[in-house]
C-alpha cells in the first residue's frame, strides 16, 4: 500500500511524527529524544519530506540501520505531497549567480584559490561547517601559519632530472607522500559526497581515509575502491564497544589496511561560526535558553556518541579485536607519542583536528619538529610511523614534514573546497598542483627522492617561538605621517 | 515639613547650595570644597533634583555616613520640583534604537561578544569609564593578549567522562576556579548595581568580592548574599585608619571571608578615553586650566582619600586587627610574593589593575608564570596562595592560569559588560559559557579535574617576550602588488 | 637716503641682486654662488621683499655677521614695494579653517595630540622639516617603539606620599629629568621662535640646549633667559675652527653651562618627506638634473658648514678652549662611550639625531641599555654623565630611562609641535604632562624619588629583538573568513 | 622575389605556418613542435606579421641560430600587409594617460619610487613578469625585509670628509660595490632592451653581468661595451654540452671576464601572479587542461632547455673549457660554500634568484651573516669571493652587505624598473641615487673606504629570527575601542 501526503501529513507533532524520506514514510515518534541533533529539528519536518535536510547528515543506511523495521512505513506517492513553495531566497539567487560566474577550473593555482571559490559560492551553512574551527580560530591559522616560520637551505649541483614522489605508508606504494585525510558531511558541499574524494584518490594513487562521520555511507565509499586502490578507517570510538568491535571488524573484512583512532575529541568542538549561522535560519529567532544544545552546530549534533572515557587501558583491547596497524590520530606532545611506542601501536598522526578541538592546540608540524629529535636520539623513530596533518597548502608543507621525518602527510579541508566547487576533477586538480609543486620545489631544493629529504634541509629556529606584538599605540599610528611614492603630474589644461 | 521645589531653588550657589537627591533635601554648601569630585559638579544641580548624577557614583548611604544630620533638610513635594524639559539628544536616541535591537542572549557565544554590545549600548560615559585604562591602554591589551603566547600541550586516551570544575579558594569550595572580583560603579551600567553580581556569583556557587568604590553600599551587596554564600571585602585603605579599621572590622562580623588590599594603587590612574569623554559634555566647553582635576575622569574625582603612604610597615597593623585572611592585591613581581611569604600574609593577586595603574606593567599570567618556579624551588606554594587577574575571557585563559598554579582567576569588565546588556541573566550566562568552555576544554587536554592540572601540559617559552615588529617600510609595502585569487568571470551579454 | 621699491626692483638677476629684509636693502650679488642653500632660492626674490622666507631659516643676526657693511644698502620706504598679490591658495584657506576649528588646550592630554594637531594645522613645509626623517624613517619610529619593548616590574608598598622629581644634570639642580634638546629652525613653527623654549624652560626649571641652527640668535636666546636659568650650547663644529672657537667662547663668556658637540651629524641627512614637499612648490616645477643640492630640503640647505673631517683628535683642542664641560652628542656604540671616557669628557647623548640622520641606527633607549652594564662592570658609571634623546612620548619612557642609568632625558620634537600649535602655553602644559605622568607612575612602581630608580624595575629582555614578521601571505589572509559578534537584530516592520 | 602579404596568409595553420619578422617570411611549420613556448602562441600568428609578440622574447639572432636558412623565406612588401586594426583597447588608453602623467625623473627619491611608477605605467605582462615570484611571495619580500632586521652600530668622531666607494669585483676596479645582475627580457620593459643598463653600467663604472635570457643578443649587448667596460656572463647550461661550450668560449672570447653559472634553477620557478595576467588575455578564455605548460607563464616557456641534471661532477668540465672565474650563482647554504671552495672555483653568489624559485627560500644576506664567520673561522675567506643580490633597494643595504664580508652586491629589478619607465637616464639616476645614499651612510657610521667597513658595525641578533605573530583574535580587535586625538572643535553657526 503506498502512502499519501495528506496520509503523513496527519503525523506531524511530538505525539506521532511521521517524516518522508527518499520517497518512503517513517516513524519517528519514539526515536525522538534520542535524536543527537534534538527533537526540534526533527519536528520541524513532522508531516513532510525531510530528505534535503536529512541527506547530508546521515548516510543512506542510517535508518536501516537505527529505526526498527516496523517503523519503516513504506513508500509514499510523491505527487500527492504538497510542494512547499519555497519563497525566493535573494540571497540564494545571488549565490547561484556567482556560481554560474565561478572562474575555470584552470585559473586555479594553488589550493587557496578553492577555498576563495568555496567562500563564494557554497551554501552558508555547509561553509560554516567546514571552514570553522575551535574557539577564536587561532589554531585553526597557526596550522598553516607555523609552516611559514620554517625555512629552507636547499643543496645546490644534485642531478634532479628525474623526481620520484613515491613512497610507502603502512606498506602501501603511493604515488606522493601525501593522503585524503577524514572529515565529516561531504554532501554539505557536494551532493555525491565522499565518494568523488575514494574516485580521485585513485586517480592520483593516494590513500583515503574512510571518515566515521561521512555523508556516504562506509560501505558506499568502500564499493567506490578500484584495483588496488587502498584506504584507512577513521574511528570515534563508540560509548558502545559492541558497535566499535563491529565497525572495525567489517573494515578489516572489507579491506581496510589501517585503523586510526581518534584521541583528541572525547568531545567535539564548539565552533562559534558554525553556531552563528544557525541564527540566520528562519525559526530560530526565540531564544531557547541553555536547554538543548541544538544550536551549538552540526559537531555537538552527530557526535554524542564519542566515548570520552576512552583511555590508554583500552588499546589492548582494540589490538585483540583486529590485525589492522593501529594509528592514534590526534597526538599532541612528545610524552604521548613515546607513550604510544610503549603501547605497541603502529603509529601517530601528530594533529590538533585542523584547529577544530582545542583553541591554542600547537600545529601538528611543531610537535613533529619536537617529536622527531627525540624519537632519534632514544633509537625509536624506526619503531613507529609518523603522520602529520593540518594546515598543508602548498607542496613545500609537504616537503617541510617530510624533511623533519614525517612518514606521510594528511590534507583535508583543501579536498572539500575543492569538491565543493568543481566536484571530482576539482579534487584530482589539488591533487596535481601538489604534485606538480613538489615536483619542481623537490628540483629545487636539489633532491631527487623522498628518501633523501633530510632536516639539515630545514632552518626551524623561528617554528617554536609564538610571539605576538606589543599591541599597537593608536596615538602614534594615527599621528606618524607615512612616506608616499611621488604622485602624479597633472597636465595643465589648455 | 515638606519642603517645594521653590524652596530647594533659591540656593542655587556656592554661597548656598542645597540639591535634592531621591526625594529628600540637603545642604551641601559647606561640604562643597571637600568634593573628591570637586564643587563644579554639585554647583551644576544646586537647587536642583541631583539624583540621577548622584546614584551611579555614590552608595545609597553615604549622605548618612559623610553628611552631618542638621543638615538633612528632610522629604521635598516632588510634585512642586519644576522638571527640566530634557533636550532631545539624538546620540541617545540612536542609543535607544540599538537598545531595542539587541542580540538576543542566546547569541551571545562569548565573553566578547557581552563587550561589543556593551560598546554599542551603554551610555558613553559609562562605557568610557569601565572600558578605559591606563596611557596608551597597551597594558590593558597585553593582559589579554599575553595569554595568546601561552600554547597547550594537551594529553590524549585519559578518562574524561566526569569533569569536575570545583576548587577551594580560602577555604572556600566554590563550583569553579573563577570569581568575581572587584570593580567600581556598577550603577553605570545598570541601575541595581553590583547586588546583580552577588545574585549571579550565588547562582553558580562562585565568590564576589565586595569593592570599596560599589556603587551600591557595603550593606546592600551583604544583604543580597543567600544561604552560606561567601564574599571577600576588596580594600581601598583610607589615609584615617581609624576609618579602614571600622571598615574592615565591620567586613569581618558582617561575614567576609578574605581581605583583599589594594597595593597597586597609591593614586589611581589617569585613563584619557574617560577624560576625552567629559568634553563632549554640554557645559564643560569652557577651558579650566589645570586648576581642578575635574576633567580627569571619575576615576581620579572617587580616589583622593586613597593613602598612598600605605607600606609594608603597615601589614602587622592589619594582621592585628583582623582574622580575616589577608591578600595583597596588585603584586607585580616574585620578590614581592617573596616578601609577602615573610610579611605573613595568606596570599597574592599578581594583577594590574585591569591595566587602569602603570601601563607597561607585566600582565598577571606572566608574573605568575614568573613567580610560581620561584616559590617551588623556595618551598614555598604551600605557604601563600596566589590568584590572578587581568585579561580573562575564555575557559583556556582560566585554565592556563590554573596549570600555572593559580588558586583562582579573578574576572571584572565581562561580568560588568554582561550585567550593563543584559543584567543579572547575562553575568549568569557569562559564567555558564566559562564553565561550559571549561568543561570541554578541561577533556581536551586530558584532565578530569583541577588538581590535574599542571605546567607540563604549556607551552610557555614565546609568554616572556616583548617584541614589537621593526616599524613598516610603507613605500615597499605601497610599492608591493599582492597576489590575488581568481576572479569571478563575466559572462558575455547576448 | 631711502631707497625705494623700484630702486630696488631694477638689481633682479645674477648679475646686480639687491633684496630687501626687514625694511632694508641688501647687495647679495657676490654673495649668491656662496649661499648654502644655492643661488636659486634668492634668486626668486631678487629686487623684492624676501623677509618672510628668509625670517625662519636664519637669525637675525646673520647678515650683520656675514654680509659685508658696504654691502648693507639702507632702509626702503616700504610703502613704495609693490605687494605682490598673493594668490589665494585653496590649501591655505582649508588650513586657517583648520586653525580656527583647533581643539581647545586643555583637550591635549599626551604629546602625541600636540604633535597630531601640528599635523593639521602646521604649514606643509614647516611640518614637513620638523617630522621628516633619514630614509625610511624607520629609526624615527623605532625610537619611540623602543619604549614599547620595555616593562615595568613595580614594587609595591612603599610610601609614595611625596613624589619628588628632582635631579642634577651637570651640577645644576632641576625640577625634573628632561631637558629640551637643540632643534633648528623654530621660526618655520611660530613666529617668536626658540625664546618660546627658553621662557617655558624658565618656567618648569629644566635646562634649555641652544640649537646651532636655531631661528632666533644666539644672543637672543640668551637674553631671554631669567634669573639662574640655566643654557647649554649644541655645537655644529664648523670646518673653519676659528669661528667654531669664537662661538665656543662666546658661549662660555654668556654664561652656557656645558657644550654639547654634535658628533653624528658630519652631513645633514636626506629627508625625503622634506624634499618631495618642494615639488609642490609653484616655481620649482621644472626639473633641474642633480646639478644643485637645493631640491634636498632644508637641512642640506642649511648645513654646509659643518666639518665632516671633525674626530678623536680634535676633543683636546676644545678642552684647551674652554672651561664648560664637554658631551658628545651623538654617540651610538658602548665601545665609543668607553672612548670618551678615555677622552676626558664629562658626558655623552646617547641619540641618533631624531632618527633624521642614518636610517636602522639603533634607538638610545637600546644603546643606554647596552652600555650602562658595561659602564658598572669597568667601574667607569660615575665617571661619566650619560645623557638620551630620541622618541620620548610619555612620562613612563623618562622613568625607564632614569632606571637604566641615564643623567637626563633630551626632548626635542614634542615641544616644537606644542609651540607651533599653542606656543610657549602649549609647551609648558606639555611639560606639565610629564611632570603629572611622571609624578602618578613613579607612585605606581614603588619609588619616591629620581635616586630610588634603578634597573631591578625593568623587564628589558625584549628590547635587543629587531624582528619583523615573516610577510604575510595575502591567499590566506584574502580567503580567511574572520569570526564577527553578534549582529543587531531588525525588529519586523508592522 | 619580395612576398606579398597574401602570399604568406595562406600559410596560417599548422600543416603550413609562415611568419613575418621585422618584414621576412620565415616558414615555422617544422619548428612548431619544438617551440619552447608552445605552438599555440605561434599559431596564433600564422600567416600575420609577429614582430611586436617576438621581439621582447627573443634576440634578434634567433632565427639565424636556430632556423635553417633554407626556411627563411626573405623579404616582404610590408605595405601589402593587411594592418589589423587593433581594438581600442581601453586599459591601454588609461595607461596612456598614466605615461603622459608620469612624475619627473627628478622626483624620484629612491628606488622604491621607480617600482612604483613602473607598476603604474608598465604592461600588465610585463609588469607580471618581472615583479612576479615563486608560490606566495614570501621569499621575494623576504629578500628585502631581512635587511631590516639588521641594525646600525655607527662609530662616531672618524674623518670622514673624502669618502671612496669604489673597489675591486674579480680583478675589475670599480666606483661602487654593486654590479648589475642578470634579468631576463628586457625588451619587455623598453624597446631598446638591455643595451641600456650596458651603457648605464658604463656610465657610472659598474660591471653588467650578461643574462643567458636576454632581449637583446650576446653580441649586440658586447658591442655596446665601451672602452674598458667590463662584462661577466650569467650561463644557464644548457642539456646540449656542446652549446653550452660554444657559449663560455665566445664569452670568453668576446673578453667577459666572469663565467657565473645559474645553479639554482635546473627547472624555472612557476609564478602565479604572471600565470594569473595570462587568463585575462583575449584568445585564452578556453579552458585547456594540463595538456601543455604555455599558461604557466613566462618563465616555463623561455626555460625547456635548463639541464636539471647539472651537479657538483660537471665543475671539473667547465674549468677545463675557460680560463675565465667561475662563480656558481645561487648558493643557499655555508655547507655548499665550503664545498665550492673544495670545487676550486672563484666565487659564489649567495642568493635565492629573486624569490622567483624556491618559496621559503632564505635571503642572500642571512646566509652571507651564515657563511662568512664561518669562512673566517675555516681561514678560508680570503680563498672565494663571496657576492650576494636579492632584495636590496638603499645604499645602506649595500653598506650592511659589505661590513658583513660580500665582494660585491648583485642588483636586477631596480634597474629593470628605472629602464622600463626612464629609459637609460632612469637606470642612470638609480645609480647615482645609490652612490649619493651610500656616501651620505659611509659618513654616518664612521667609514672612509669599503674596506673600513666590518662585522662590529652591525646588529645582526635579529636576523636568523623567523617569526610570525600569533594569529590575531578578531574578536578582541573589532571590539577594542581605540583611543583618539583631540577632535576639531565645530564652531557656532550665527
């Protein structure tokens, strides 16, 4: 029997709340409360057809997975549900207007240009969610700010006629020393999700690693593999280990080749630029108090079920339960990382969660920079693999951590942008900018291979030193009358 | 007797001046000279109803306290009081229309965010008065900004289900390492005044102290304690001892737990934002020449009876009158807090004065990150407790202090911003927002609680340096063509 | 014999050049190839009245001294010299309006709005000659900056009830540690010139140095001064040393009380704010290749005589000649310090000239501190008076001068835009600024007088760091979306 | 037989493509494949007149060398060579105007100046092309900005009155210690091309280095040599050994008297901001992939023939086929210098090829204040000349260059900026501009002659410092309420 509109449209408050998704009616009356975005926006939708809204959110499988079976209600006929006639948002149409104005593919150089074009033309919400971060953002820049504090002493008269980019992560041969790394919601910024990042990987020979809080489901992403293609599993470990045991069970069955655990968010962030948005919604203009959390953004909405009890006892348990190398994806200071060795993991990805955790976080290339000395001098950097993640722009960030010692080096946000404008091939593009670019820095800092990358290469004496300037003294600066370039001759007129 | 308007009218200057202040007549002539203020103020209301000018600056009972009775010329027909038609001022009637525009509390995400509405909202006065400090206001900056050279170097896989913020500070259990310390005049920003801080601190079991310049009177902020609620007493000491001693004596059996004396202020400052401010008064157009420090602010006008004799030799003069812990507040340097220890005292507030005193003073954190190594190596953080303040505006500030080996963290303008936008919701809102940045940053780095908390987990090597960029080249830099990203591409008309 | 205008008007060119001063005619025909500010700019005036160019740039003395007495042709009847009709220049209307709209003195609260409101109101080359410095002005700044690089470690307790601001600068007793150092051409800011320095000196009992270069004559200078007013001479030592002994003894035998020779001024700099001002000079329009100095601004102009041979050697010779004590002003480096000491005079200025003379010369404020530890490690600080000029804004940079060690302050500029702004009353309030300042801050760091200062109160540890920032990276900073405060909230229309 | 115009327009695609060049056909149609910029850009001329897009990129003997004679097709009648009517292009028409406004060579104070104008006036390519940079820039402003961290420690009292500039460059006596360093495509600037800096350099008795890259061709640039003029040559290698060797033997035969070899760019550096001109170009709008390099600017195309595979092994090769210096040109690190004067050569030019290569590259004069303390420790200072370009723009620049050790001081753009806006005098002016700057400062830091200059005159702490600031809290800047000067005070209307 199929469903009408006028059918759902009955169900539509707390007491019964029937919502269309794809085509087909579900109950959600008494999943309610447990819904970790909050009830209301559910309610919102009670009596119509969520899916826009439900789509990014939630991989495909969520309701197979989560709503019982008896509460899958079956499909609807969708010409009997009344089209909400969606007012002309003058700010959407001036949205669609840049975005039939974006600039060719080919006019972008460097992986700044996406995030300008991203800027422009995504939907407020969706850059909200991706170019947010921690606090007032300072870690957010110092990842990629710390970068330019090191410097290099290239080595001149070395045959560089021919470069190799290649090298090895957990016994995978790349093609570049860089990975896809996991970041959450890819449909926010393309409607086909991360699967366009599993299809570029390929193209490029890279790893992806599959993201806990994807858009596309975990098996859509892995059905996307080709050939050989390689990816990872990122994990926010579950409050019920059951359900860890079985998600990383299945990626090892599914052929996963490594498993990150992430150690820096035992909660999610709080991100003030993605909260700010929620108040330019309609709807939620009355104040709601300190009762839910529902308008703290999208992180605190999909992550109540990280377990922030999660601790060092607990490895031994995950390296019963698998015979994936096991990374910890989030380590932040030297002690944790010889902690690590100790534990037995296989390694560390020295990241702050691209500056979207804990606002003053150090940049994943300081701890390494601190790390990587003390590795060598206690006979241990052999033991454990080096990853290093947040704030890469540019093919000389790469050859920077790989020069201090980093096995490989992950790019997130620069993927997104770059799939939230121009979709796969803009993906593929990033990927051979940075290609192209430690193609040629590698030629210039006169190596020919990774493996020859070393950090005499490197000045780093300005990486550790976090100043900031005396605040400025307005009464000078408005006073002090600055030298000018000789201006203009005007001819006299006859 | 009642008296008329027109009674009141007739001494109307300096050879007799009566003012009106809440409904009740008084004759001021002969107290006119003794003004902190100065007599110009009061000359302004001669004859006149004074107390909407009176009230922010003086406690309800300080005509009882300072006046002589005789004359107290007793209750006024207020019906009789001719009302001075109010020019329509378009600056407050702009002000009103953001008044009524507000965002509304739910937006307010942080600490700043209270301030920028404040700025927009408060009375010019006001706010040039509370916003306002010393010189070039460099000090006033660096308080915060030297927190900003202060990095984390959070611990992962610890058990961070539980946090718990609670700490003792003399003696005192309070739900969270912060309190509200002292600050002036708080009928400036709103007309109850500072008991809106008590009411708040007691919503989140935190401790106020009480300050000498309240715009409320001692009594009234005691009276609005509730249950076993805690206040210190914030000292200004008084050149007649006699009067500090009654103070202090009366602080103590009307239930202060702690004494808390000014050091850092001998004379109080000169702060020009709040001086610029008097000379877009009406009436004050008229150049006084250097003869009253009238147009000097209100901070100097509420000062003059400060003792700036007050001296080490002193101390053993106030152990002796009181059983109150005695704190110092304002110490600025380890020798200081060494000296402290030996004076006796039960603690320290390395602060300067919200950077209202000496600007170019250190701010708190640096002293404190100066001073603790020294007491440690000395075996002396046991013997003094040692808070902070200055500068504070998020959870990672008060916990850095704490990691530091602060007791507690003093906070002053944001609760006075919040109390001056929002009123008592706000300061309760402000103090909910620490606690909730707190809460999950106390899981980012790792500790379940505050003992937890240590200087391992800093980054403080970049917190010593001064630095001040060499000044700009401005021909180079309007010399310089900066790179662009790609620009939009104009589609060709048909 | 009168002469009269067109008497006059016929000796125009190179070859018969009569001008008129002051009501008198001059033959200055042999004299132009010698002028050292070139022939051209008298030219412009030949057989006309050239006293209001020639008043500001020479003292009044000068043609008695340098022009022979034959050459002196008597006075003109005035009211037969054609005036020429000025035009009405637009810039110098906008300019009397803006005199007319000046602030009262009383709203000047800091030297930096003396020198703002000189900015507004001075005539262009005027303000151009007193604020222009060497290249790119970038040790003008820095020497303020300087300041900034150094902190307050206050001690507190201390009974602070009498401030005394007193101190000894070569055995003369003044009323604070600042003097006015030698500035030239104070006739281009008002037109009473230098004797405004002298009475406001008088009035505040600090020591004047009279400028070589001054507006006003020597002996002008010195007539002005009142009672035991006491004078210093700055000495440009002419390549001709009889004139530079007549002038010495002169001084000596008038009563100066120290002779300060200028050592780091062999050349008058290159001032490029200066010189692009006379490109906007009607007249000067045409260009005229590199064959005159006379587009180089006023201080090449001026400042031909000075010997750039002067050195080491010739110190005896000047203490054969007189009895005053001998500085050497202009000393950059410790090592030249512990020369001079060798030399056996009795002081030296630690400056760079105002910033006017070589440009990333480093600020005296760096140099004192560089060189004071060095004087006490050798025994040598009592054995010589350090003096230091140079960016002195605030009451607080003079008493962190006096902790490093420093005998006086020289103040130069601040006291010249005072009086081009207000006169001699600007310039006394400016001195009554500091004296406040000074009085409140040495309250606020724990000392009572100028002999308790010492270098336990400061935090220089930043002051020896030149850095800049690495430059920044404009894709960054262009695509970074910045975090805003909460915006007003428009109340729907009804 | 004289071709007509539609003789060779029926040659106008890529199975037959003639060109005219400055009037001669030549047939290109086999060539096309080879074209270093590819064939695009030639077809684009097919069968049309290509003399004004040829001329700035090649020197006139290019067809002769590289095109066999029996494709020279000879003379054409030009009058029958249909003349496309250019567009009014209106960019062009306001450049135009820019010229006929440009500023009087005499107002040009500095260097700055003529980089200001030249970007008002050049090109947009070729403005693109020369002011362009490696990524971001950074090394390119590095360049200058690292001078700046060096400061001045002057020593006063020296005679100073006959200053002497000139000194020795590998053998040649020259007036100043800079020569004029090699830039590519000078015609872009100015039709004449480089010939002018020969006769500049000429002029004021410095040496030009002769660009591998010029406009104007090996010999044309040797013939405009005069007298004793001395030339060095700048040498790309090129893969062809054998050319390679026929270039440094006519060099050497044609009397250059120093081989310096280019050995930090064995591929030419991508330069976003000439890549970005590219895209506004008519005829580039279509999209094209990465199919070939032509939209990458400049510098990939005139560069396919650089030998990446050049090495410390080819040394030995190029001592054996001259007798001239060798110098290796583009030395970054004190370990590369200690090995060329292992290698035997004469010199080295420590630079990073004007910010144009390796991004985050450090500036000539860090690793010159690197190397030579370093050298004098080894005793090896006195065994290789040491010179160093990039980023110098005052005399004082030069003077810190030659107190730290340099030979001499490479300088390109600056003269490419005086040359494209004033021609030969322009290039002349920056020279003496130079000179006069760099006497003045000889003067005020106390040095006679280049070889007084030493180590101990400079502060050079800053230098190695790398830093950036922290990250700047938005927050707190929008809602910082900055202090103010006095404003204007309005008077009454009547």
């Amino acid at each position: 029997m199929v469903l009408t509109g006028s059918d759902v449209a009955k169900h539509n408050d707390e007491k019964s709340c029937w919502v269309i998704i794809h085509g087909k009616a579900y109950d959600v009356t008494e999943f309610l409360p447990e819904h970790p975005g909050g009830e209301e926006i559910i309610l919102k939708y009670a009596g119509k057809d969520a899916t826009e809204e439900f789509d990014p959110i939630h991989p495909r499988d969520t309701l197979d997975k989560y709503l019982d079976k008896s509460l899958h209600l079956g499909p609807v006929d969708m010409s009997t549900v009344a089209q909400e006639a969606k007012r002309e948002d003058p700010e959407e149409v001036e949205r669609q207007k840049r975005i039939a104005e974006m600039p060719l593919l080919s006019e972008c150089f460097n992986l700044h240009d996406f995030e300008a074009i991203a800027r422009r033309t995504m939907k407020k919400g969706a850059w909200g969610y991706y170019s947010s971060a921690a606090d007032d953002e300072i870690t957010l820049r110092e990842n990629h700010s710390a970068y330019h504090r090191i410097w290099f002493r290239p080595q001149i008269l070395v045959d560089v006629a021919n470069i190799n980019l290649s090298t090895t992560m957990l016994g995978t041969k790349v093609d570049a020393p860089f990975y896809v790394t996991a970041t959450a919601l890819g449909k926010l910024g393309h409607p086909e999700g991360e699967v366009l990042l599993t299809r570029a990987a390929r193209s490029h020979n890279v790893i992806q690693m599959i993201p806990t809080l994807a858009s596309c489901s975990f098996d859509e992403l892995v059905d996307a593999r080709q050939g050989d293609q390689v990816q990872w599993l990122q994990l926010y470990v579950n409050k019920d280990r059951d359900i860890t045991k079985r998600i990383v069970q299945n990626a090892e069955r599914r052929g996963c080749k490594g498993l990150f655990i992430t150690v820096d968010a035992p909660q999610l962030g709080r991100r003030e630029k993605d909260m700010r948005l929620k108040f330019t919604d309609s709807g939620s203009n009355v104040q709601k108090g300190t009762k839910t959390d529902n308008t703290q953004g999208a992180a605190r909405a999909i992550s109540s079920f990280i377990d922030p009890s999660l601790s060092w006892a607990d490895i031994p348990w995950f390296q019963s339960i698998t015979k994936m190398p096991i990374i910890l994806k989030g380590v932040q200071r030297v002690e944790d990382v010889l902690r690590a060795v100790e534990a037995g993991v296989q390694g560390v990805v020295l990241s702050n969660h691209g500056g979207r955790q804990l606002d003053f976080a150090r940049s994943g290339i300081e701890i390494l920079a601190e790390t990587m000395p003390v590795l060598r001098q206690h006979g241990l950097d052999k033991k454990i693999d080096v990853f290093v993640d947040g704030g890469v722009r540019r093919g000389t960030d790469i050859i920077k951590a790989m020069c201090l010692g980093a096995k490989g080096v992950g790019i997130g946000r620069p993927f997104l942008y770059a799939m939230s404008t121009y979709g796969q091939a803009g993906v593929e593009r990033v990927m051979q900018l940075l290609k192209d670019e430690m193609e040629m820095n590698m030629r210039l800092i006169g190596c020919a291979k990774i493996e020859d990358l070393h950090p005499g290469l490197l000045d780093t004496r300005g990486l550790f030193v976090h100043s900031n300037s005396t605040p400025v003294d307005s009464l000078s600066h408005i006073t002090y009358d600055p030298l000018v370039v000789p201006s203009q001759r005007l001819k006299a007129k006859l």
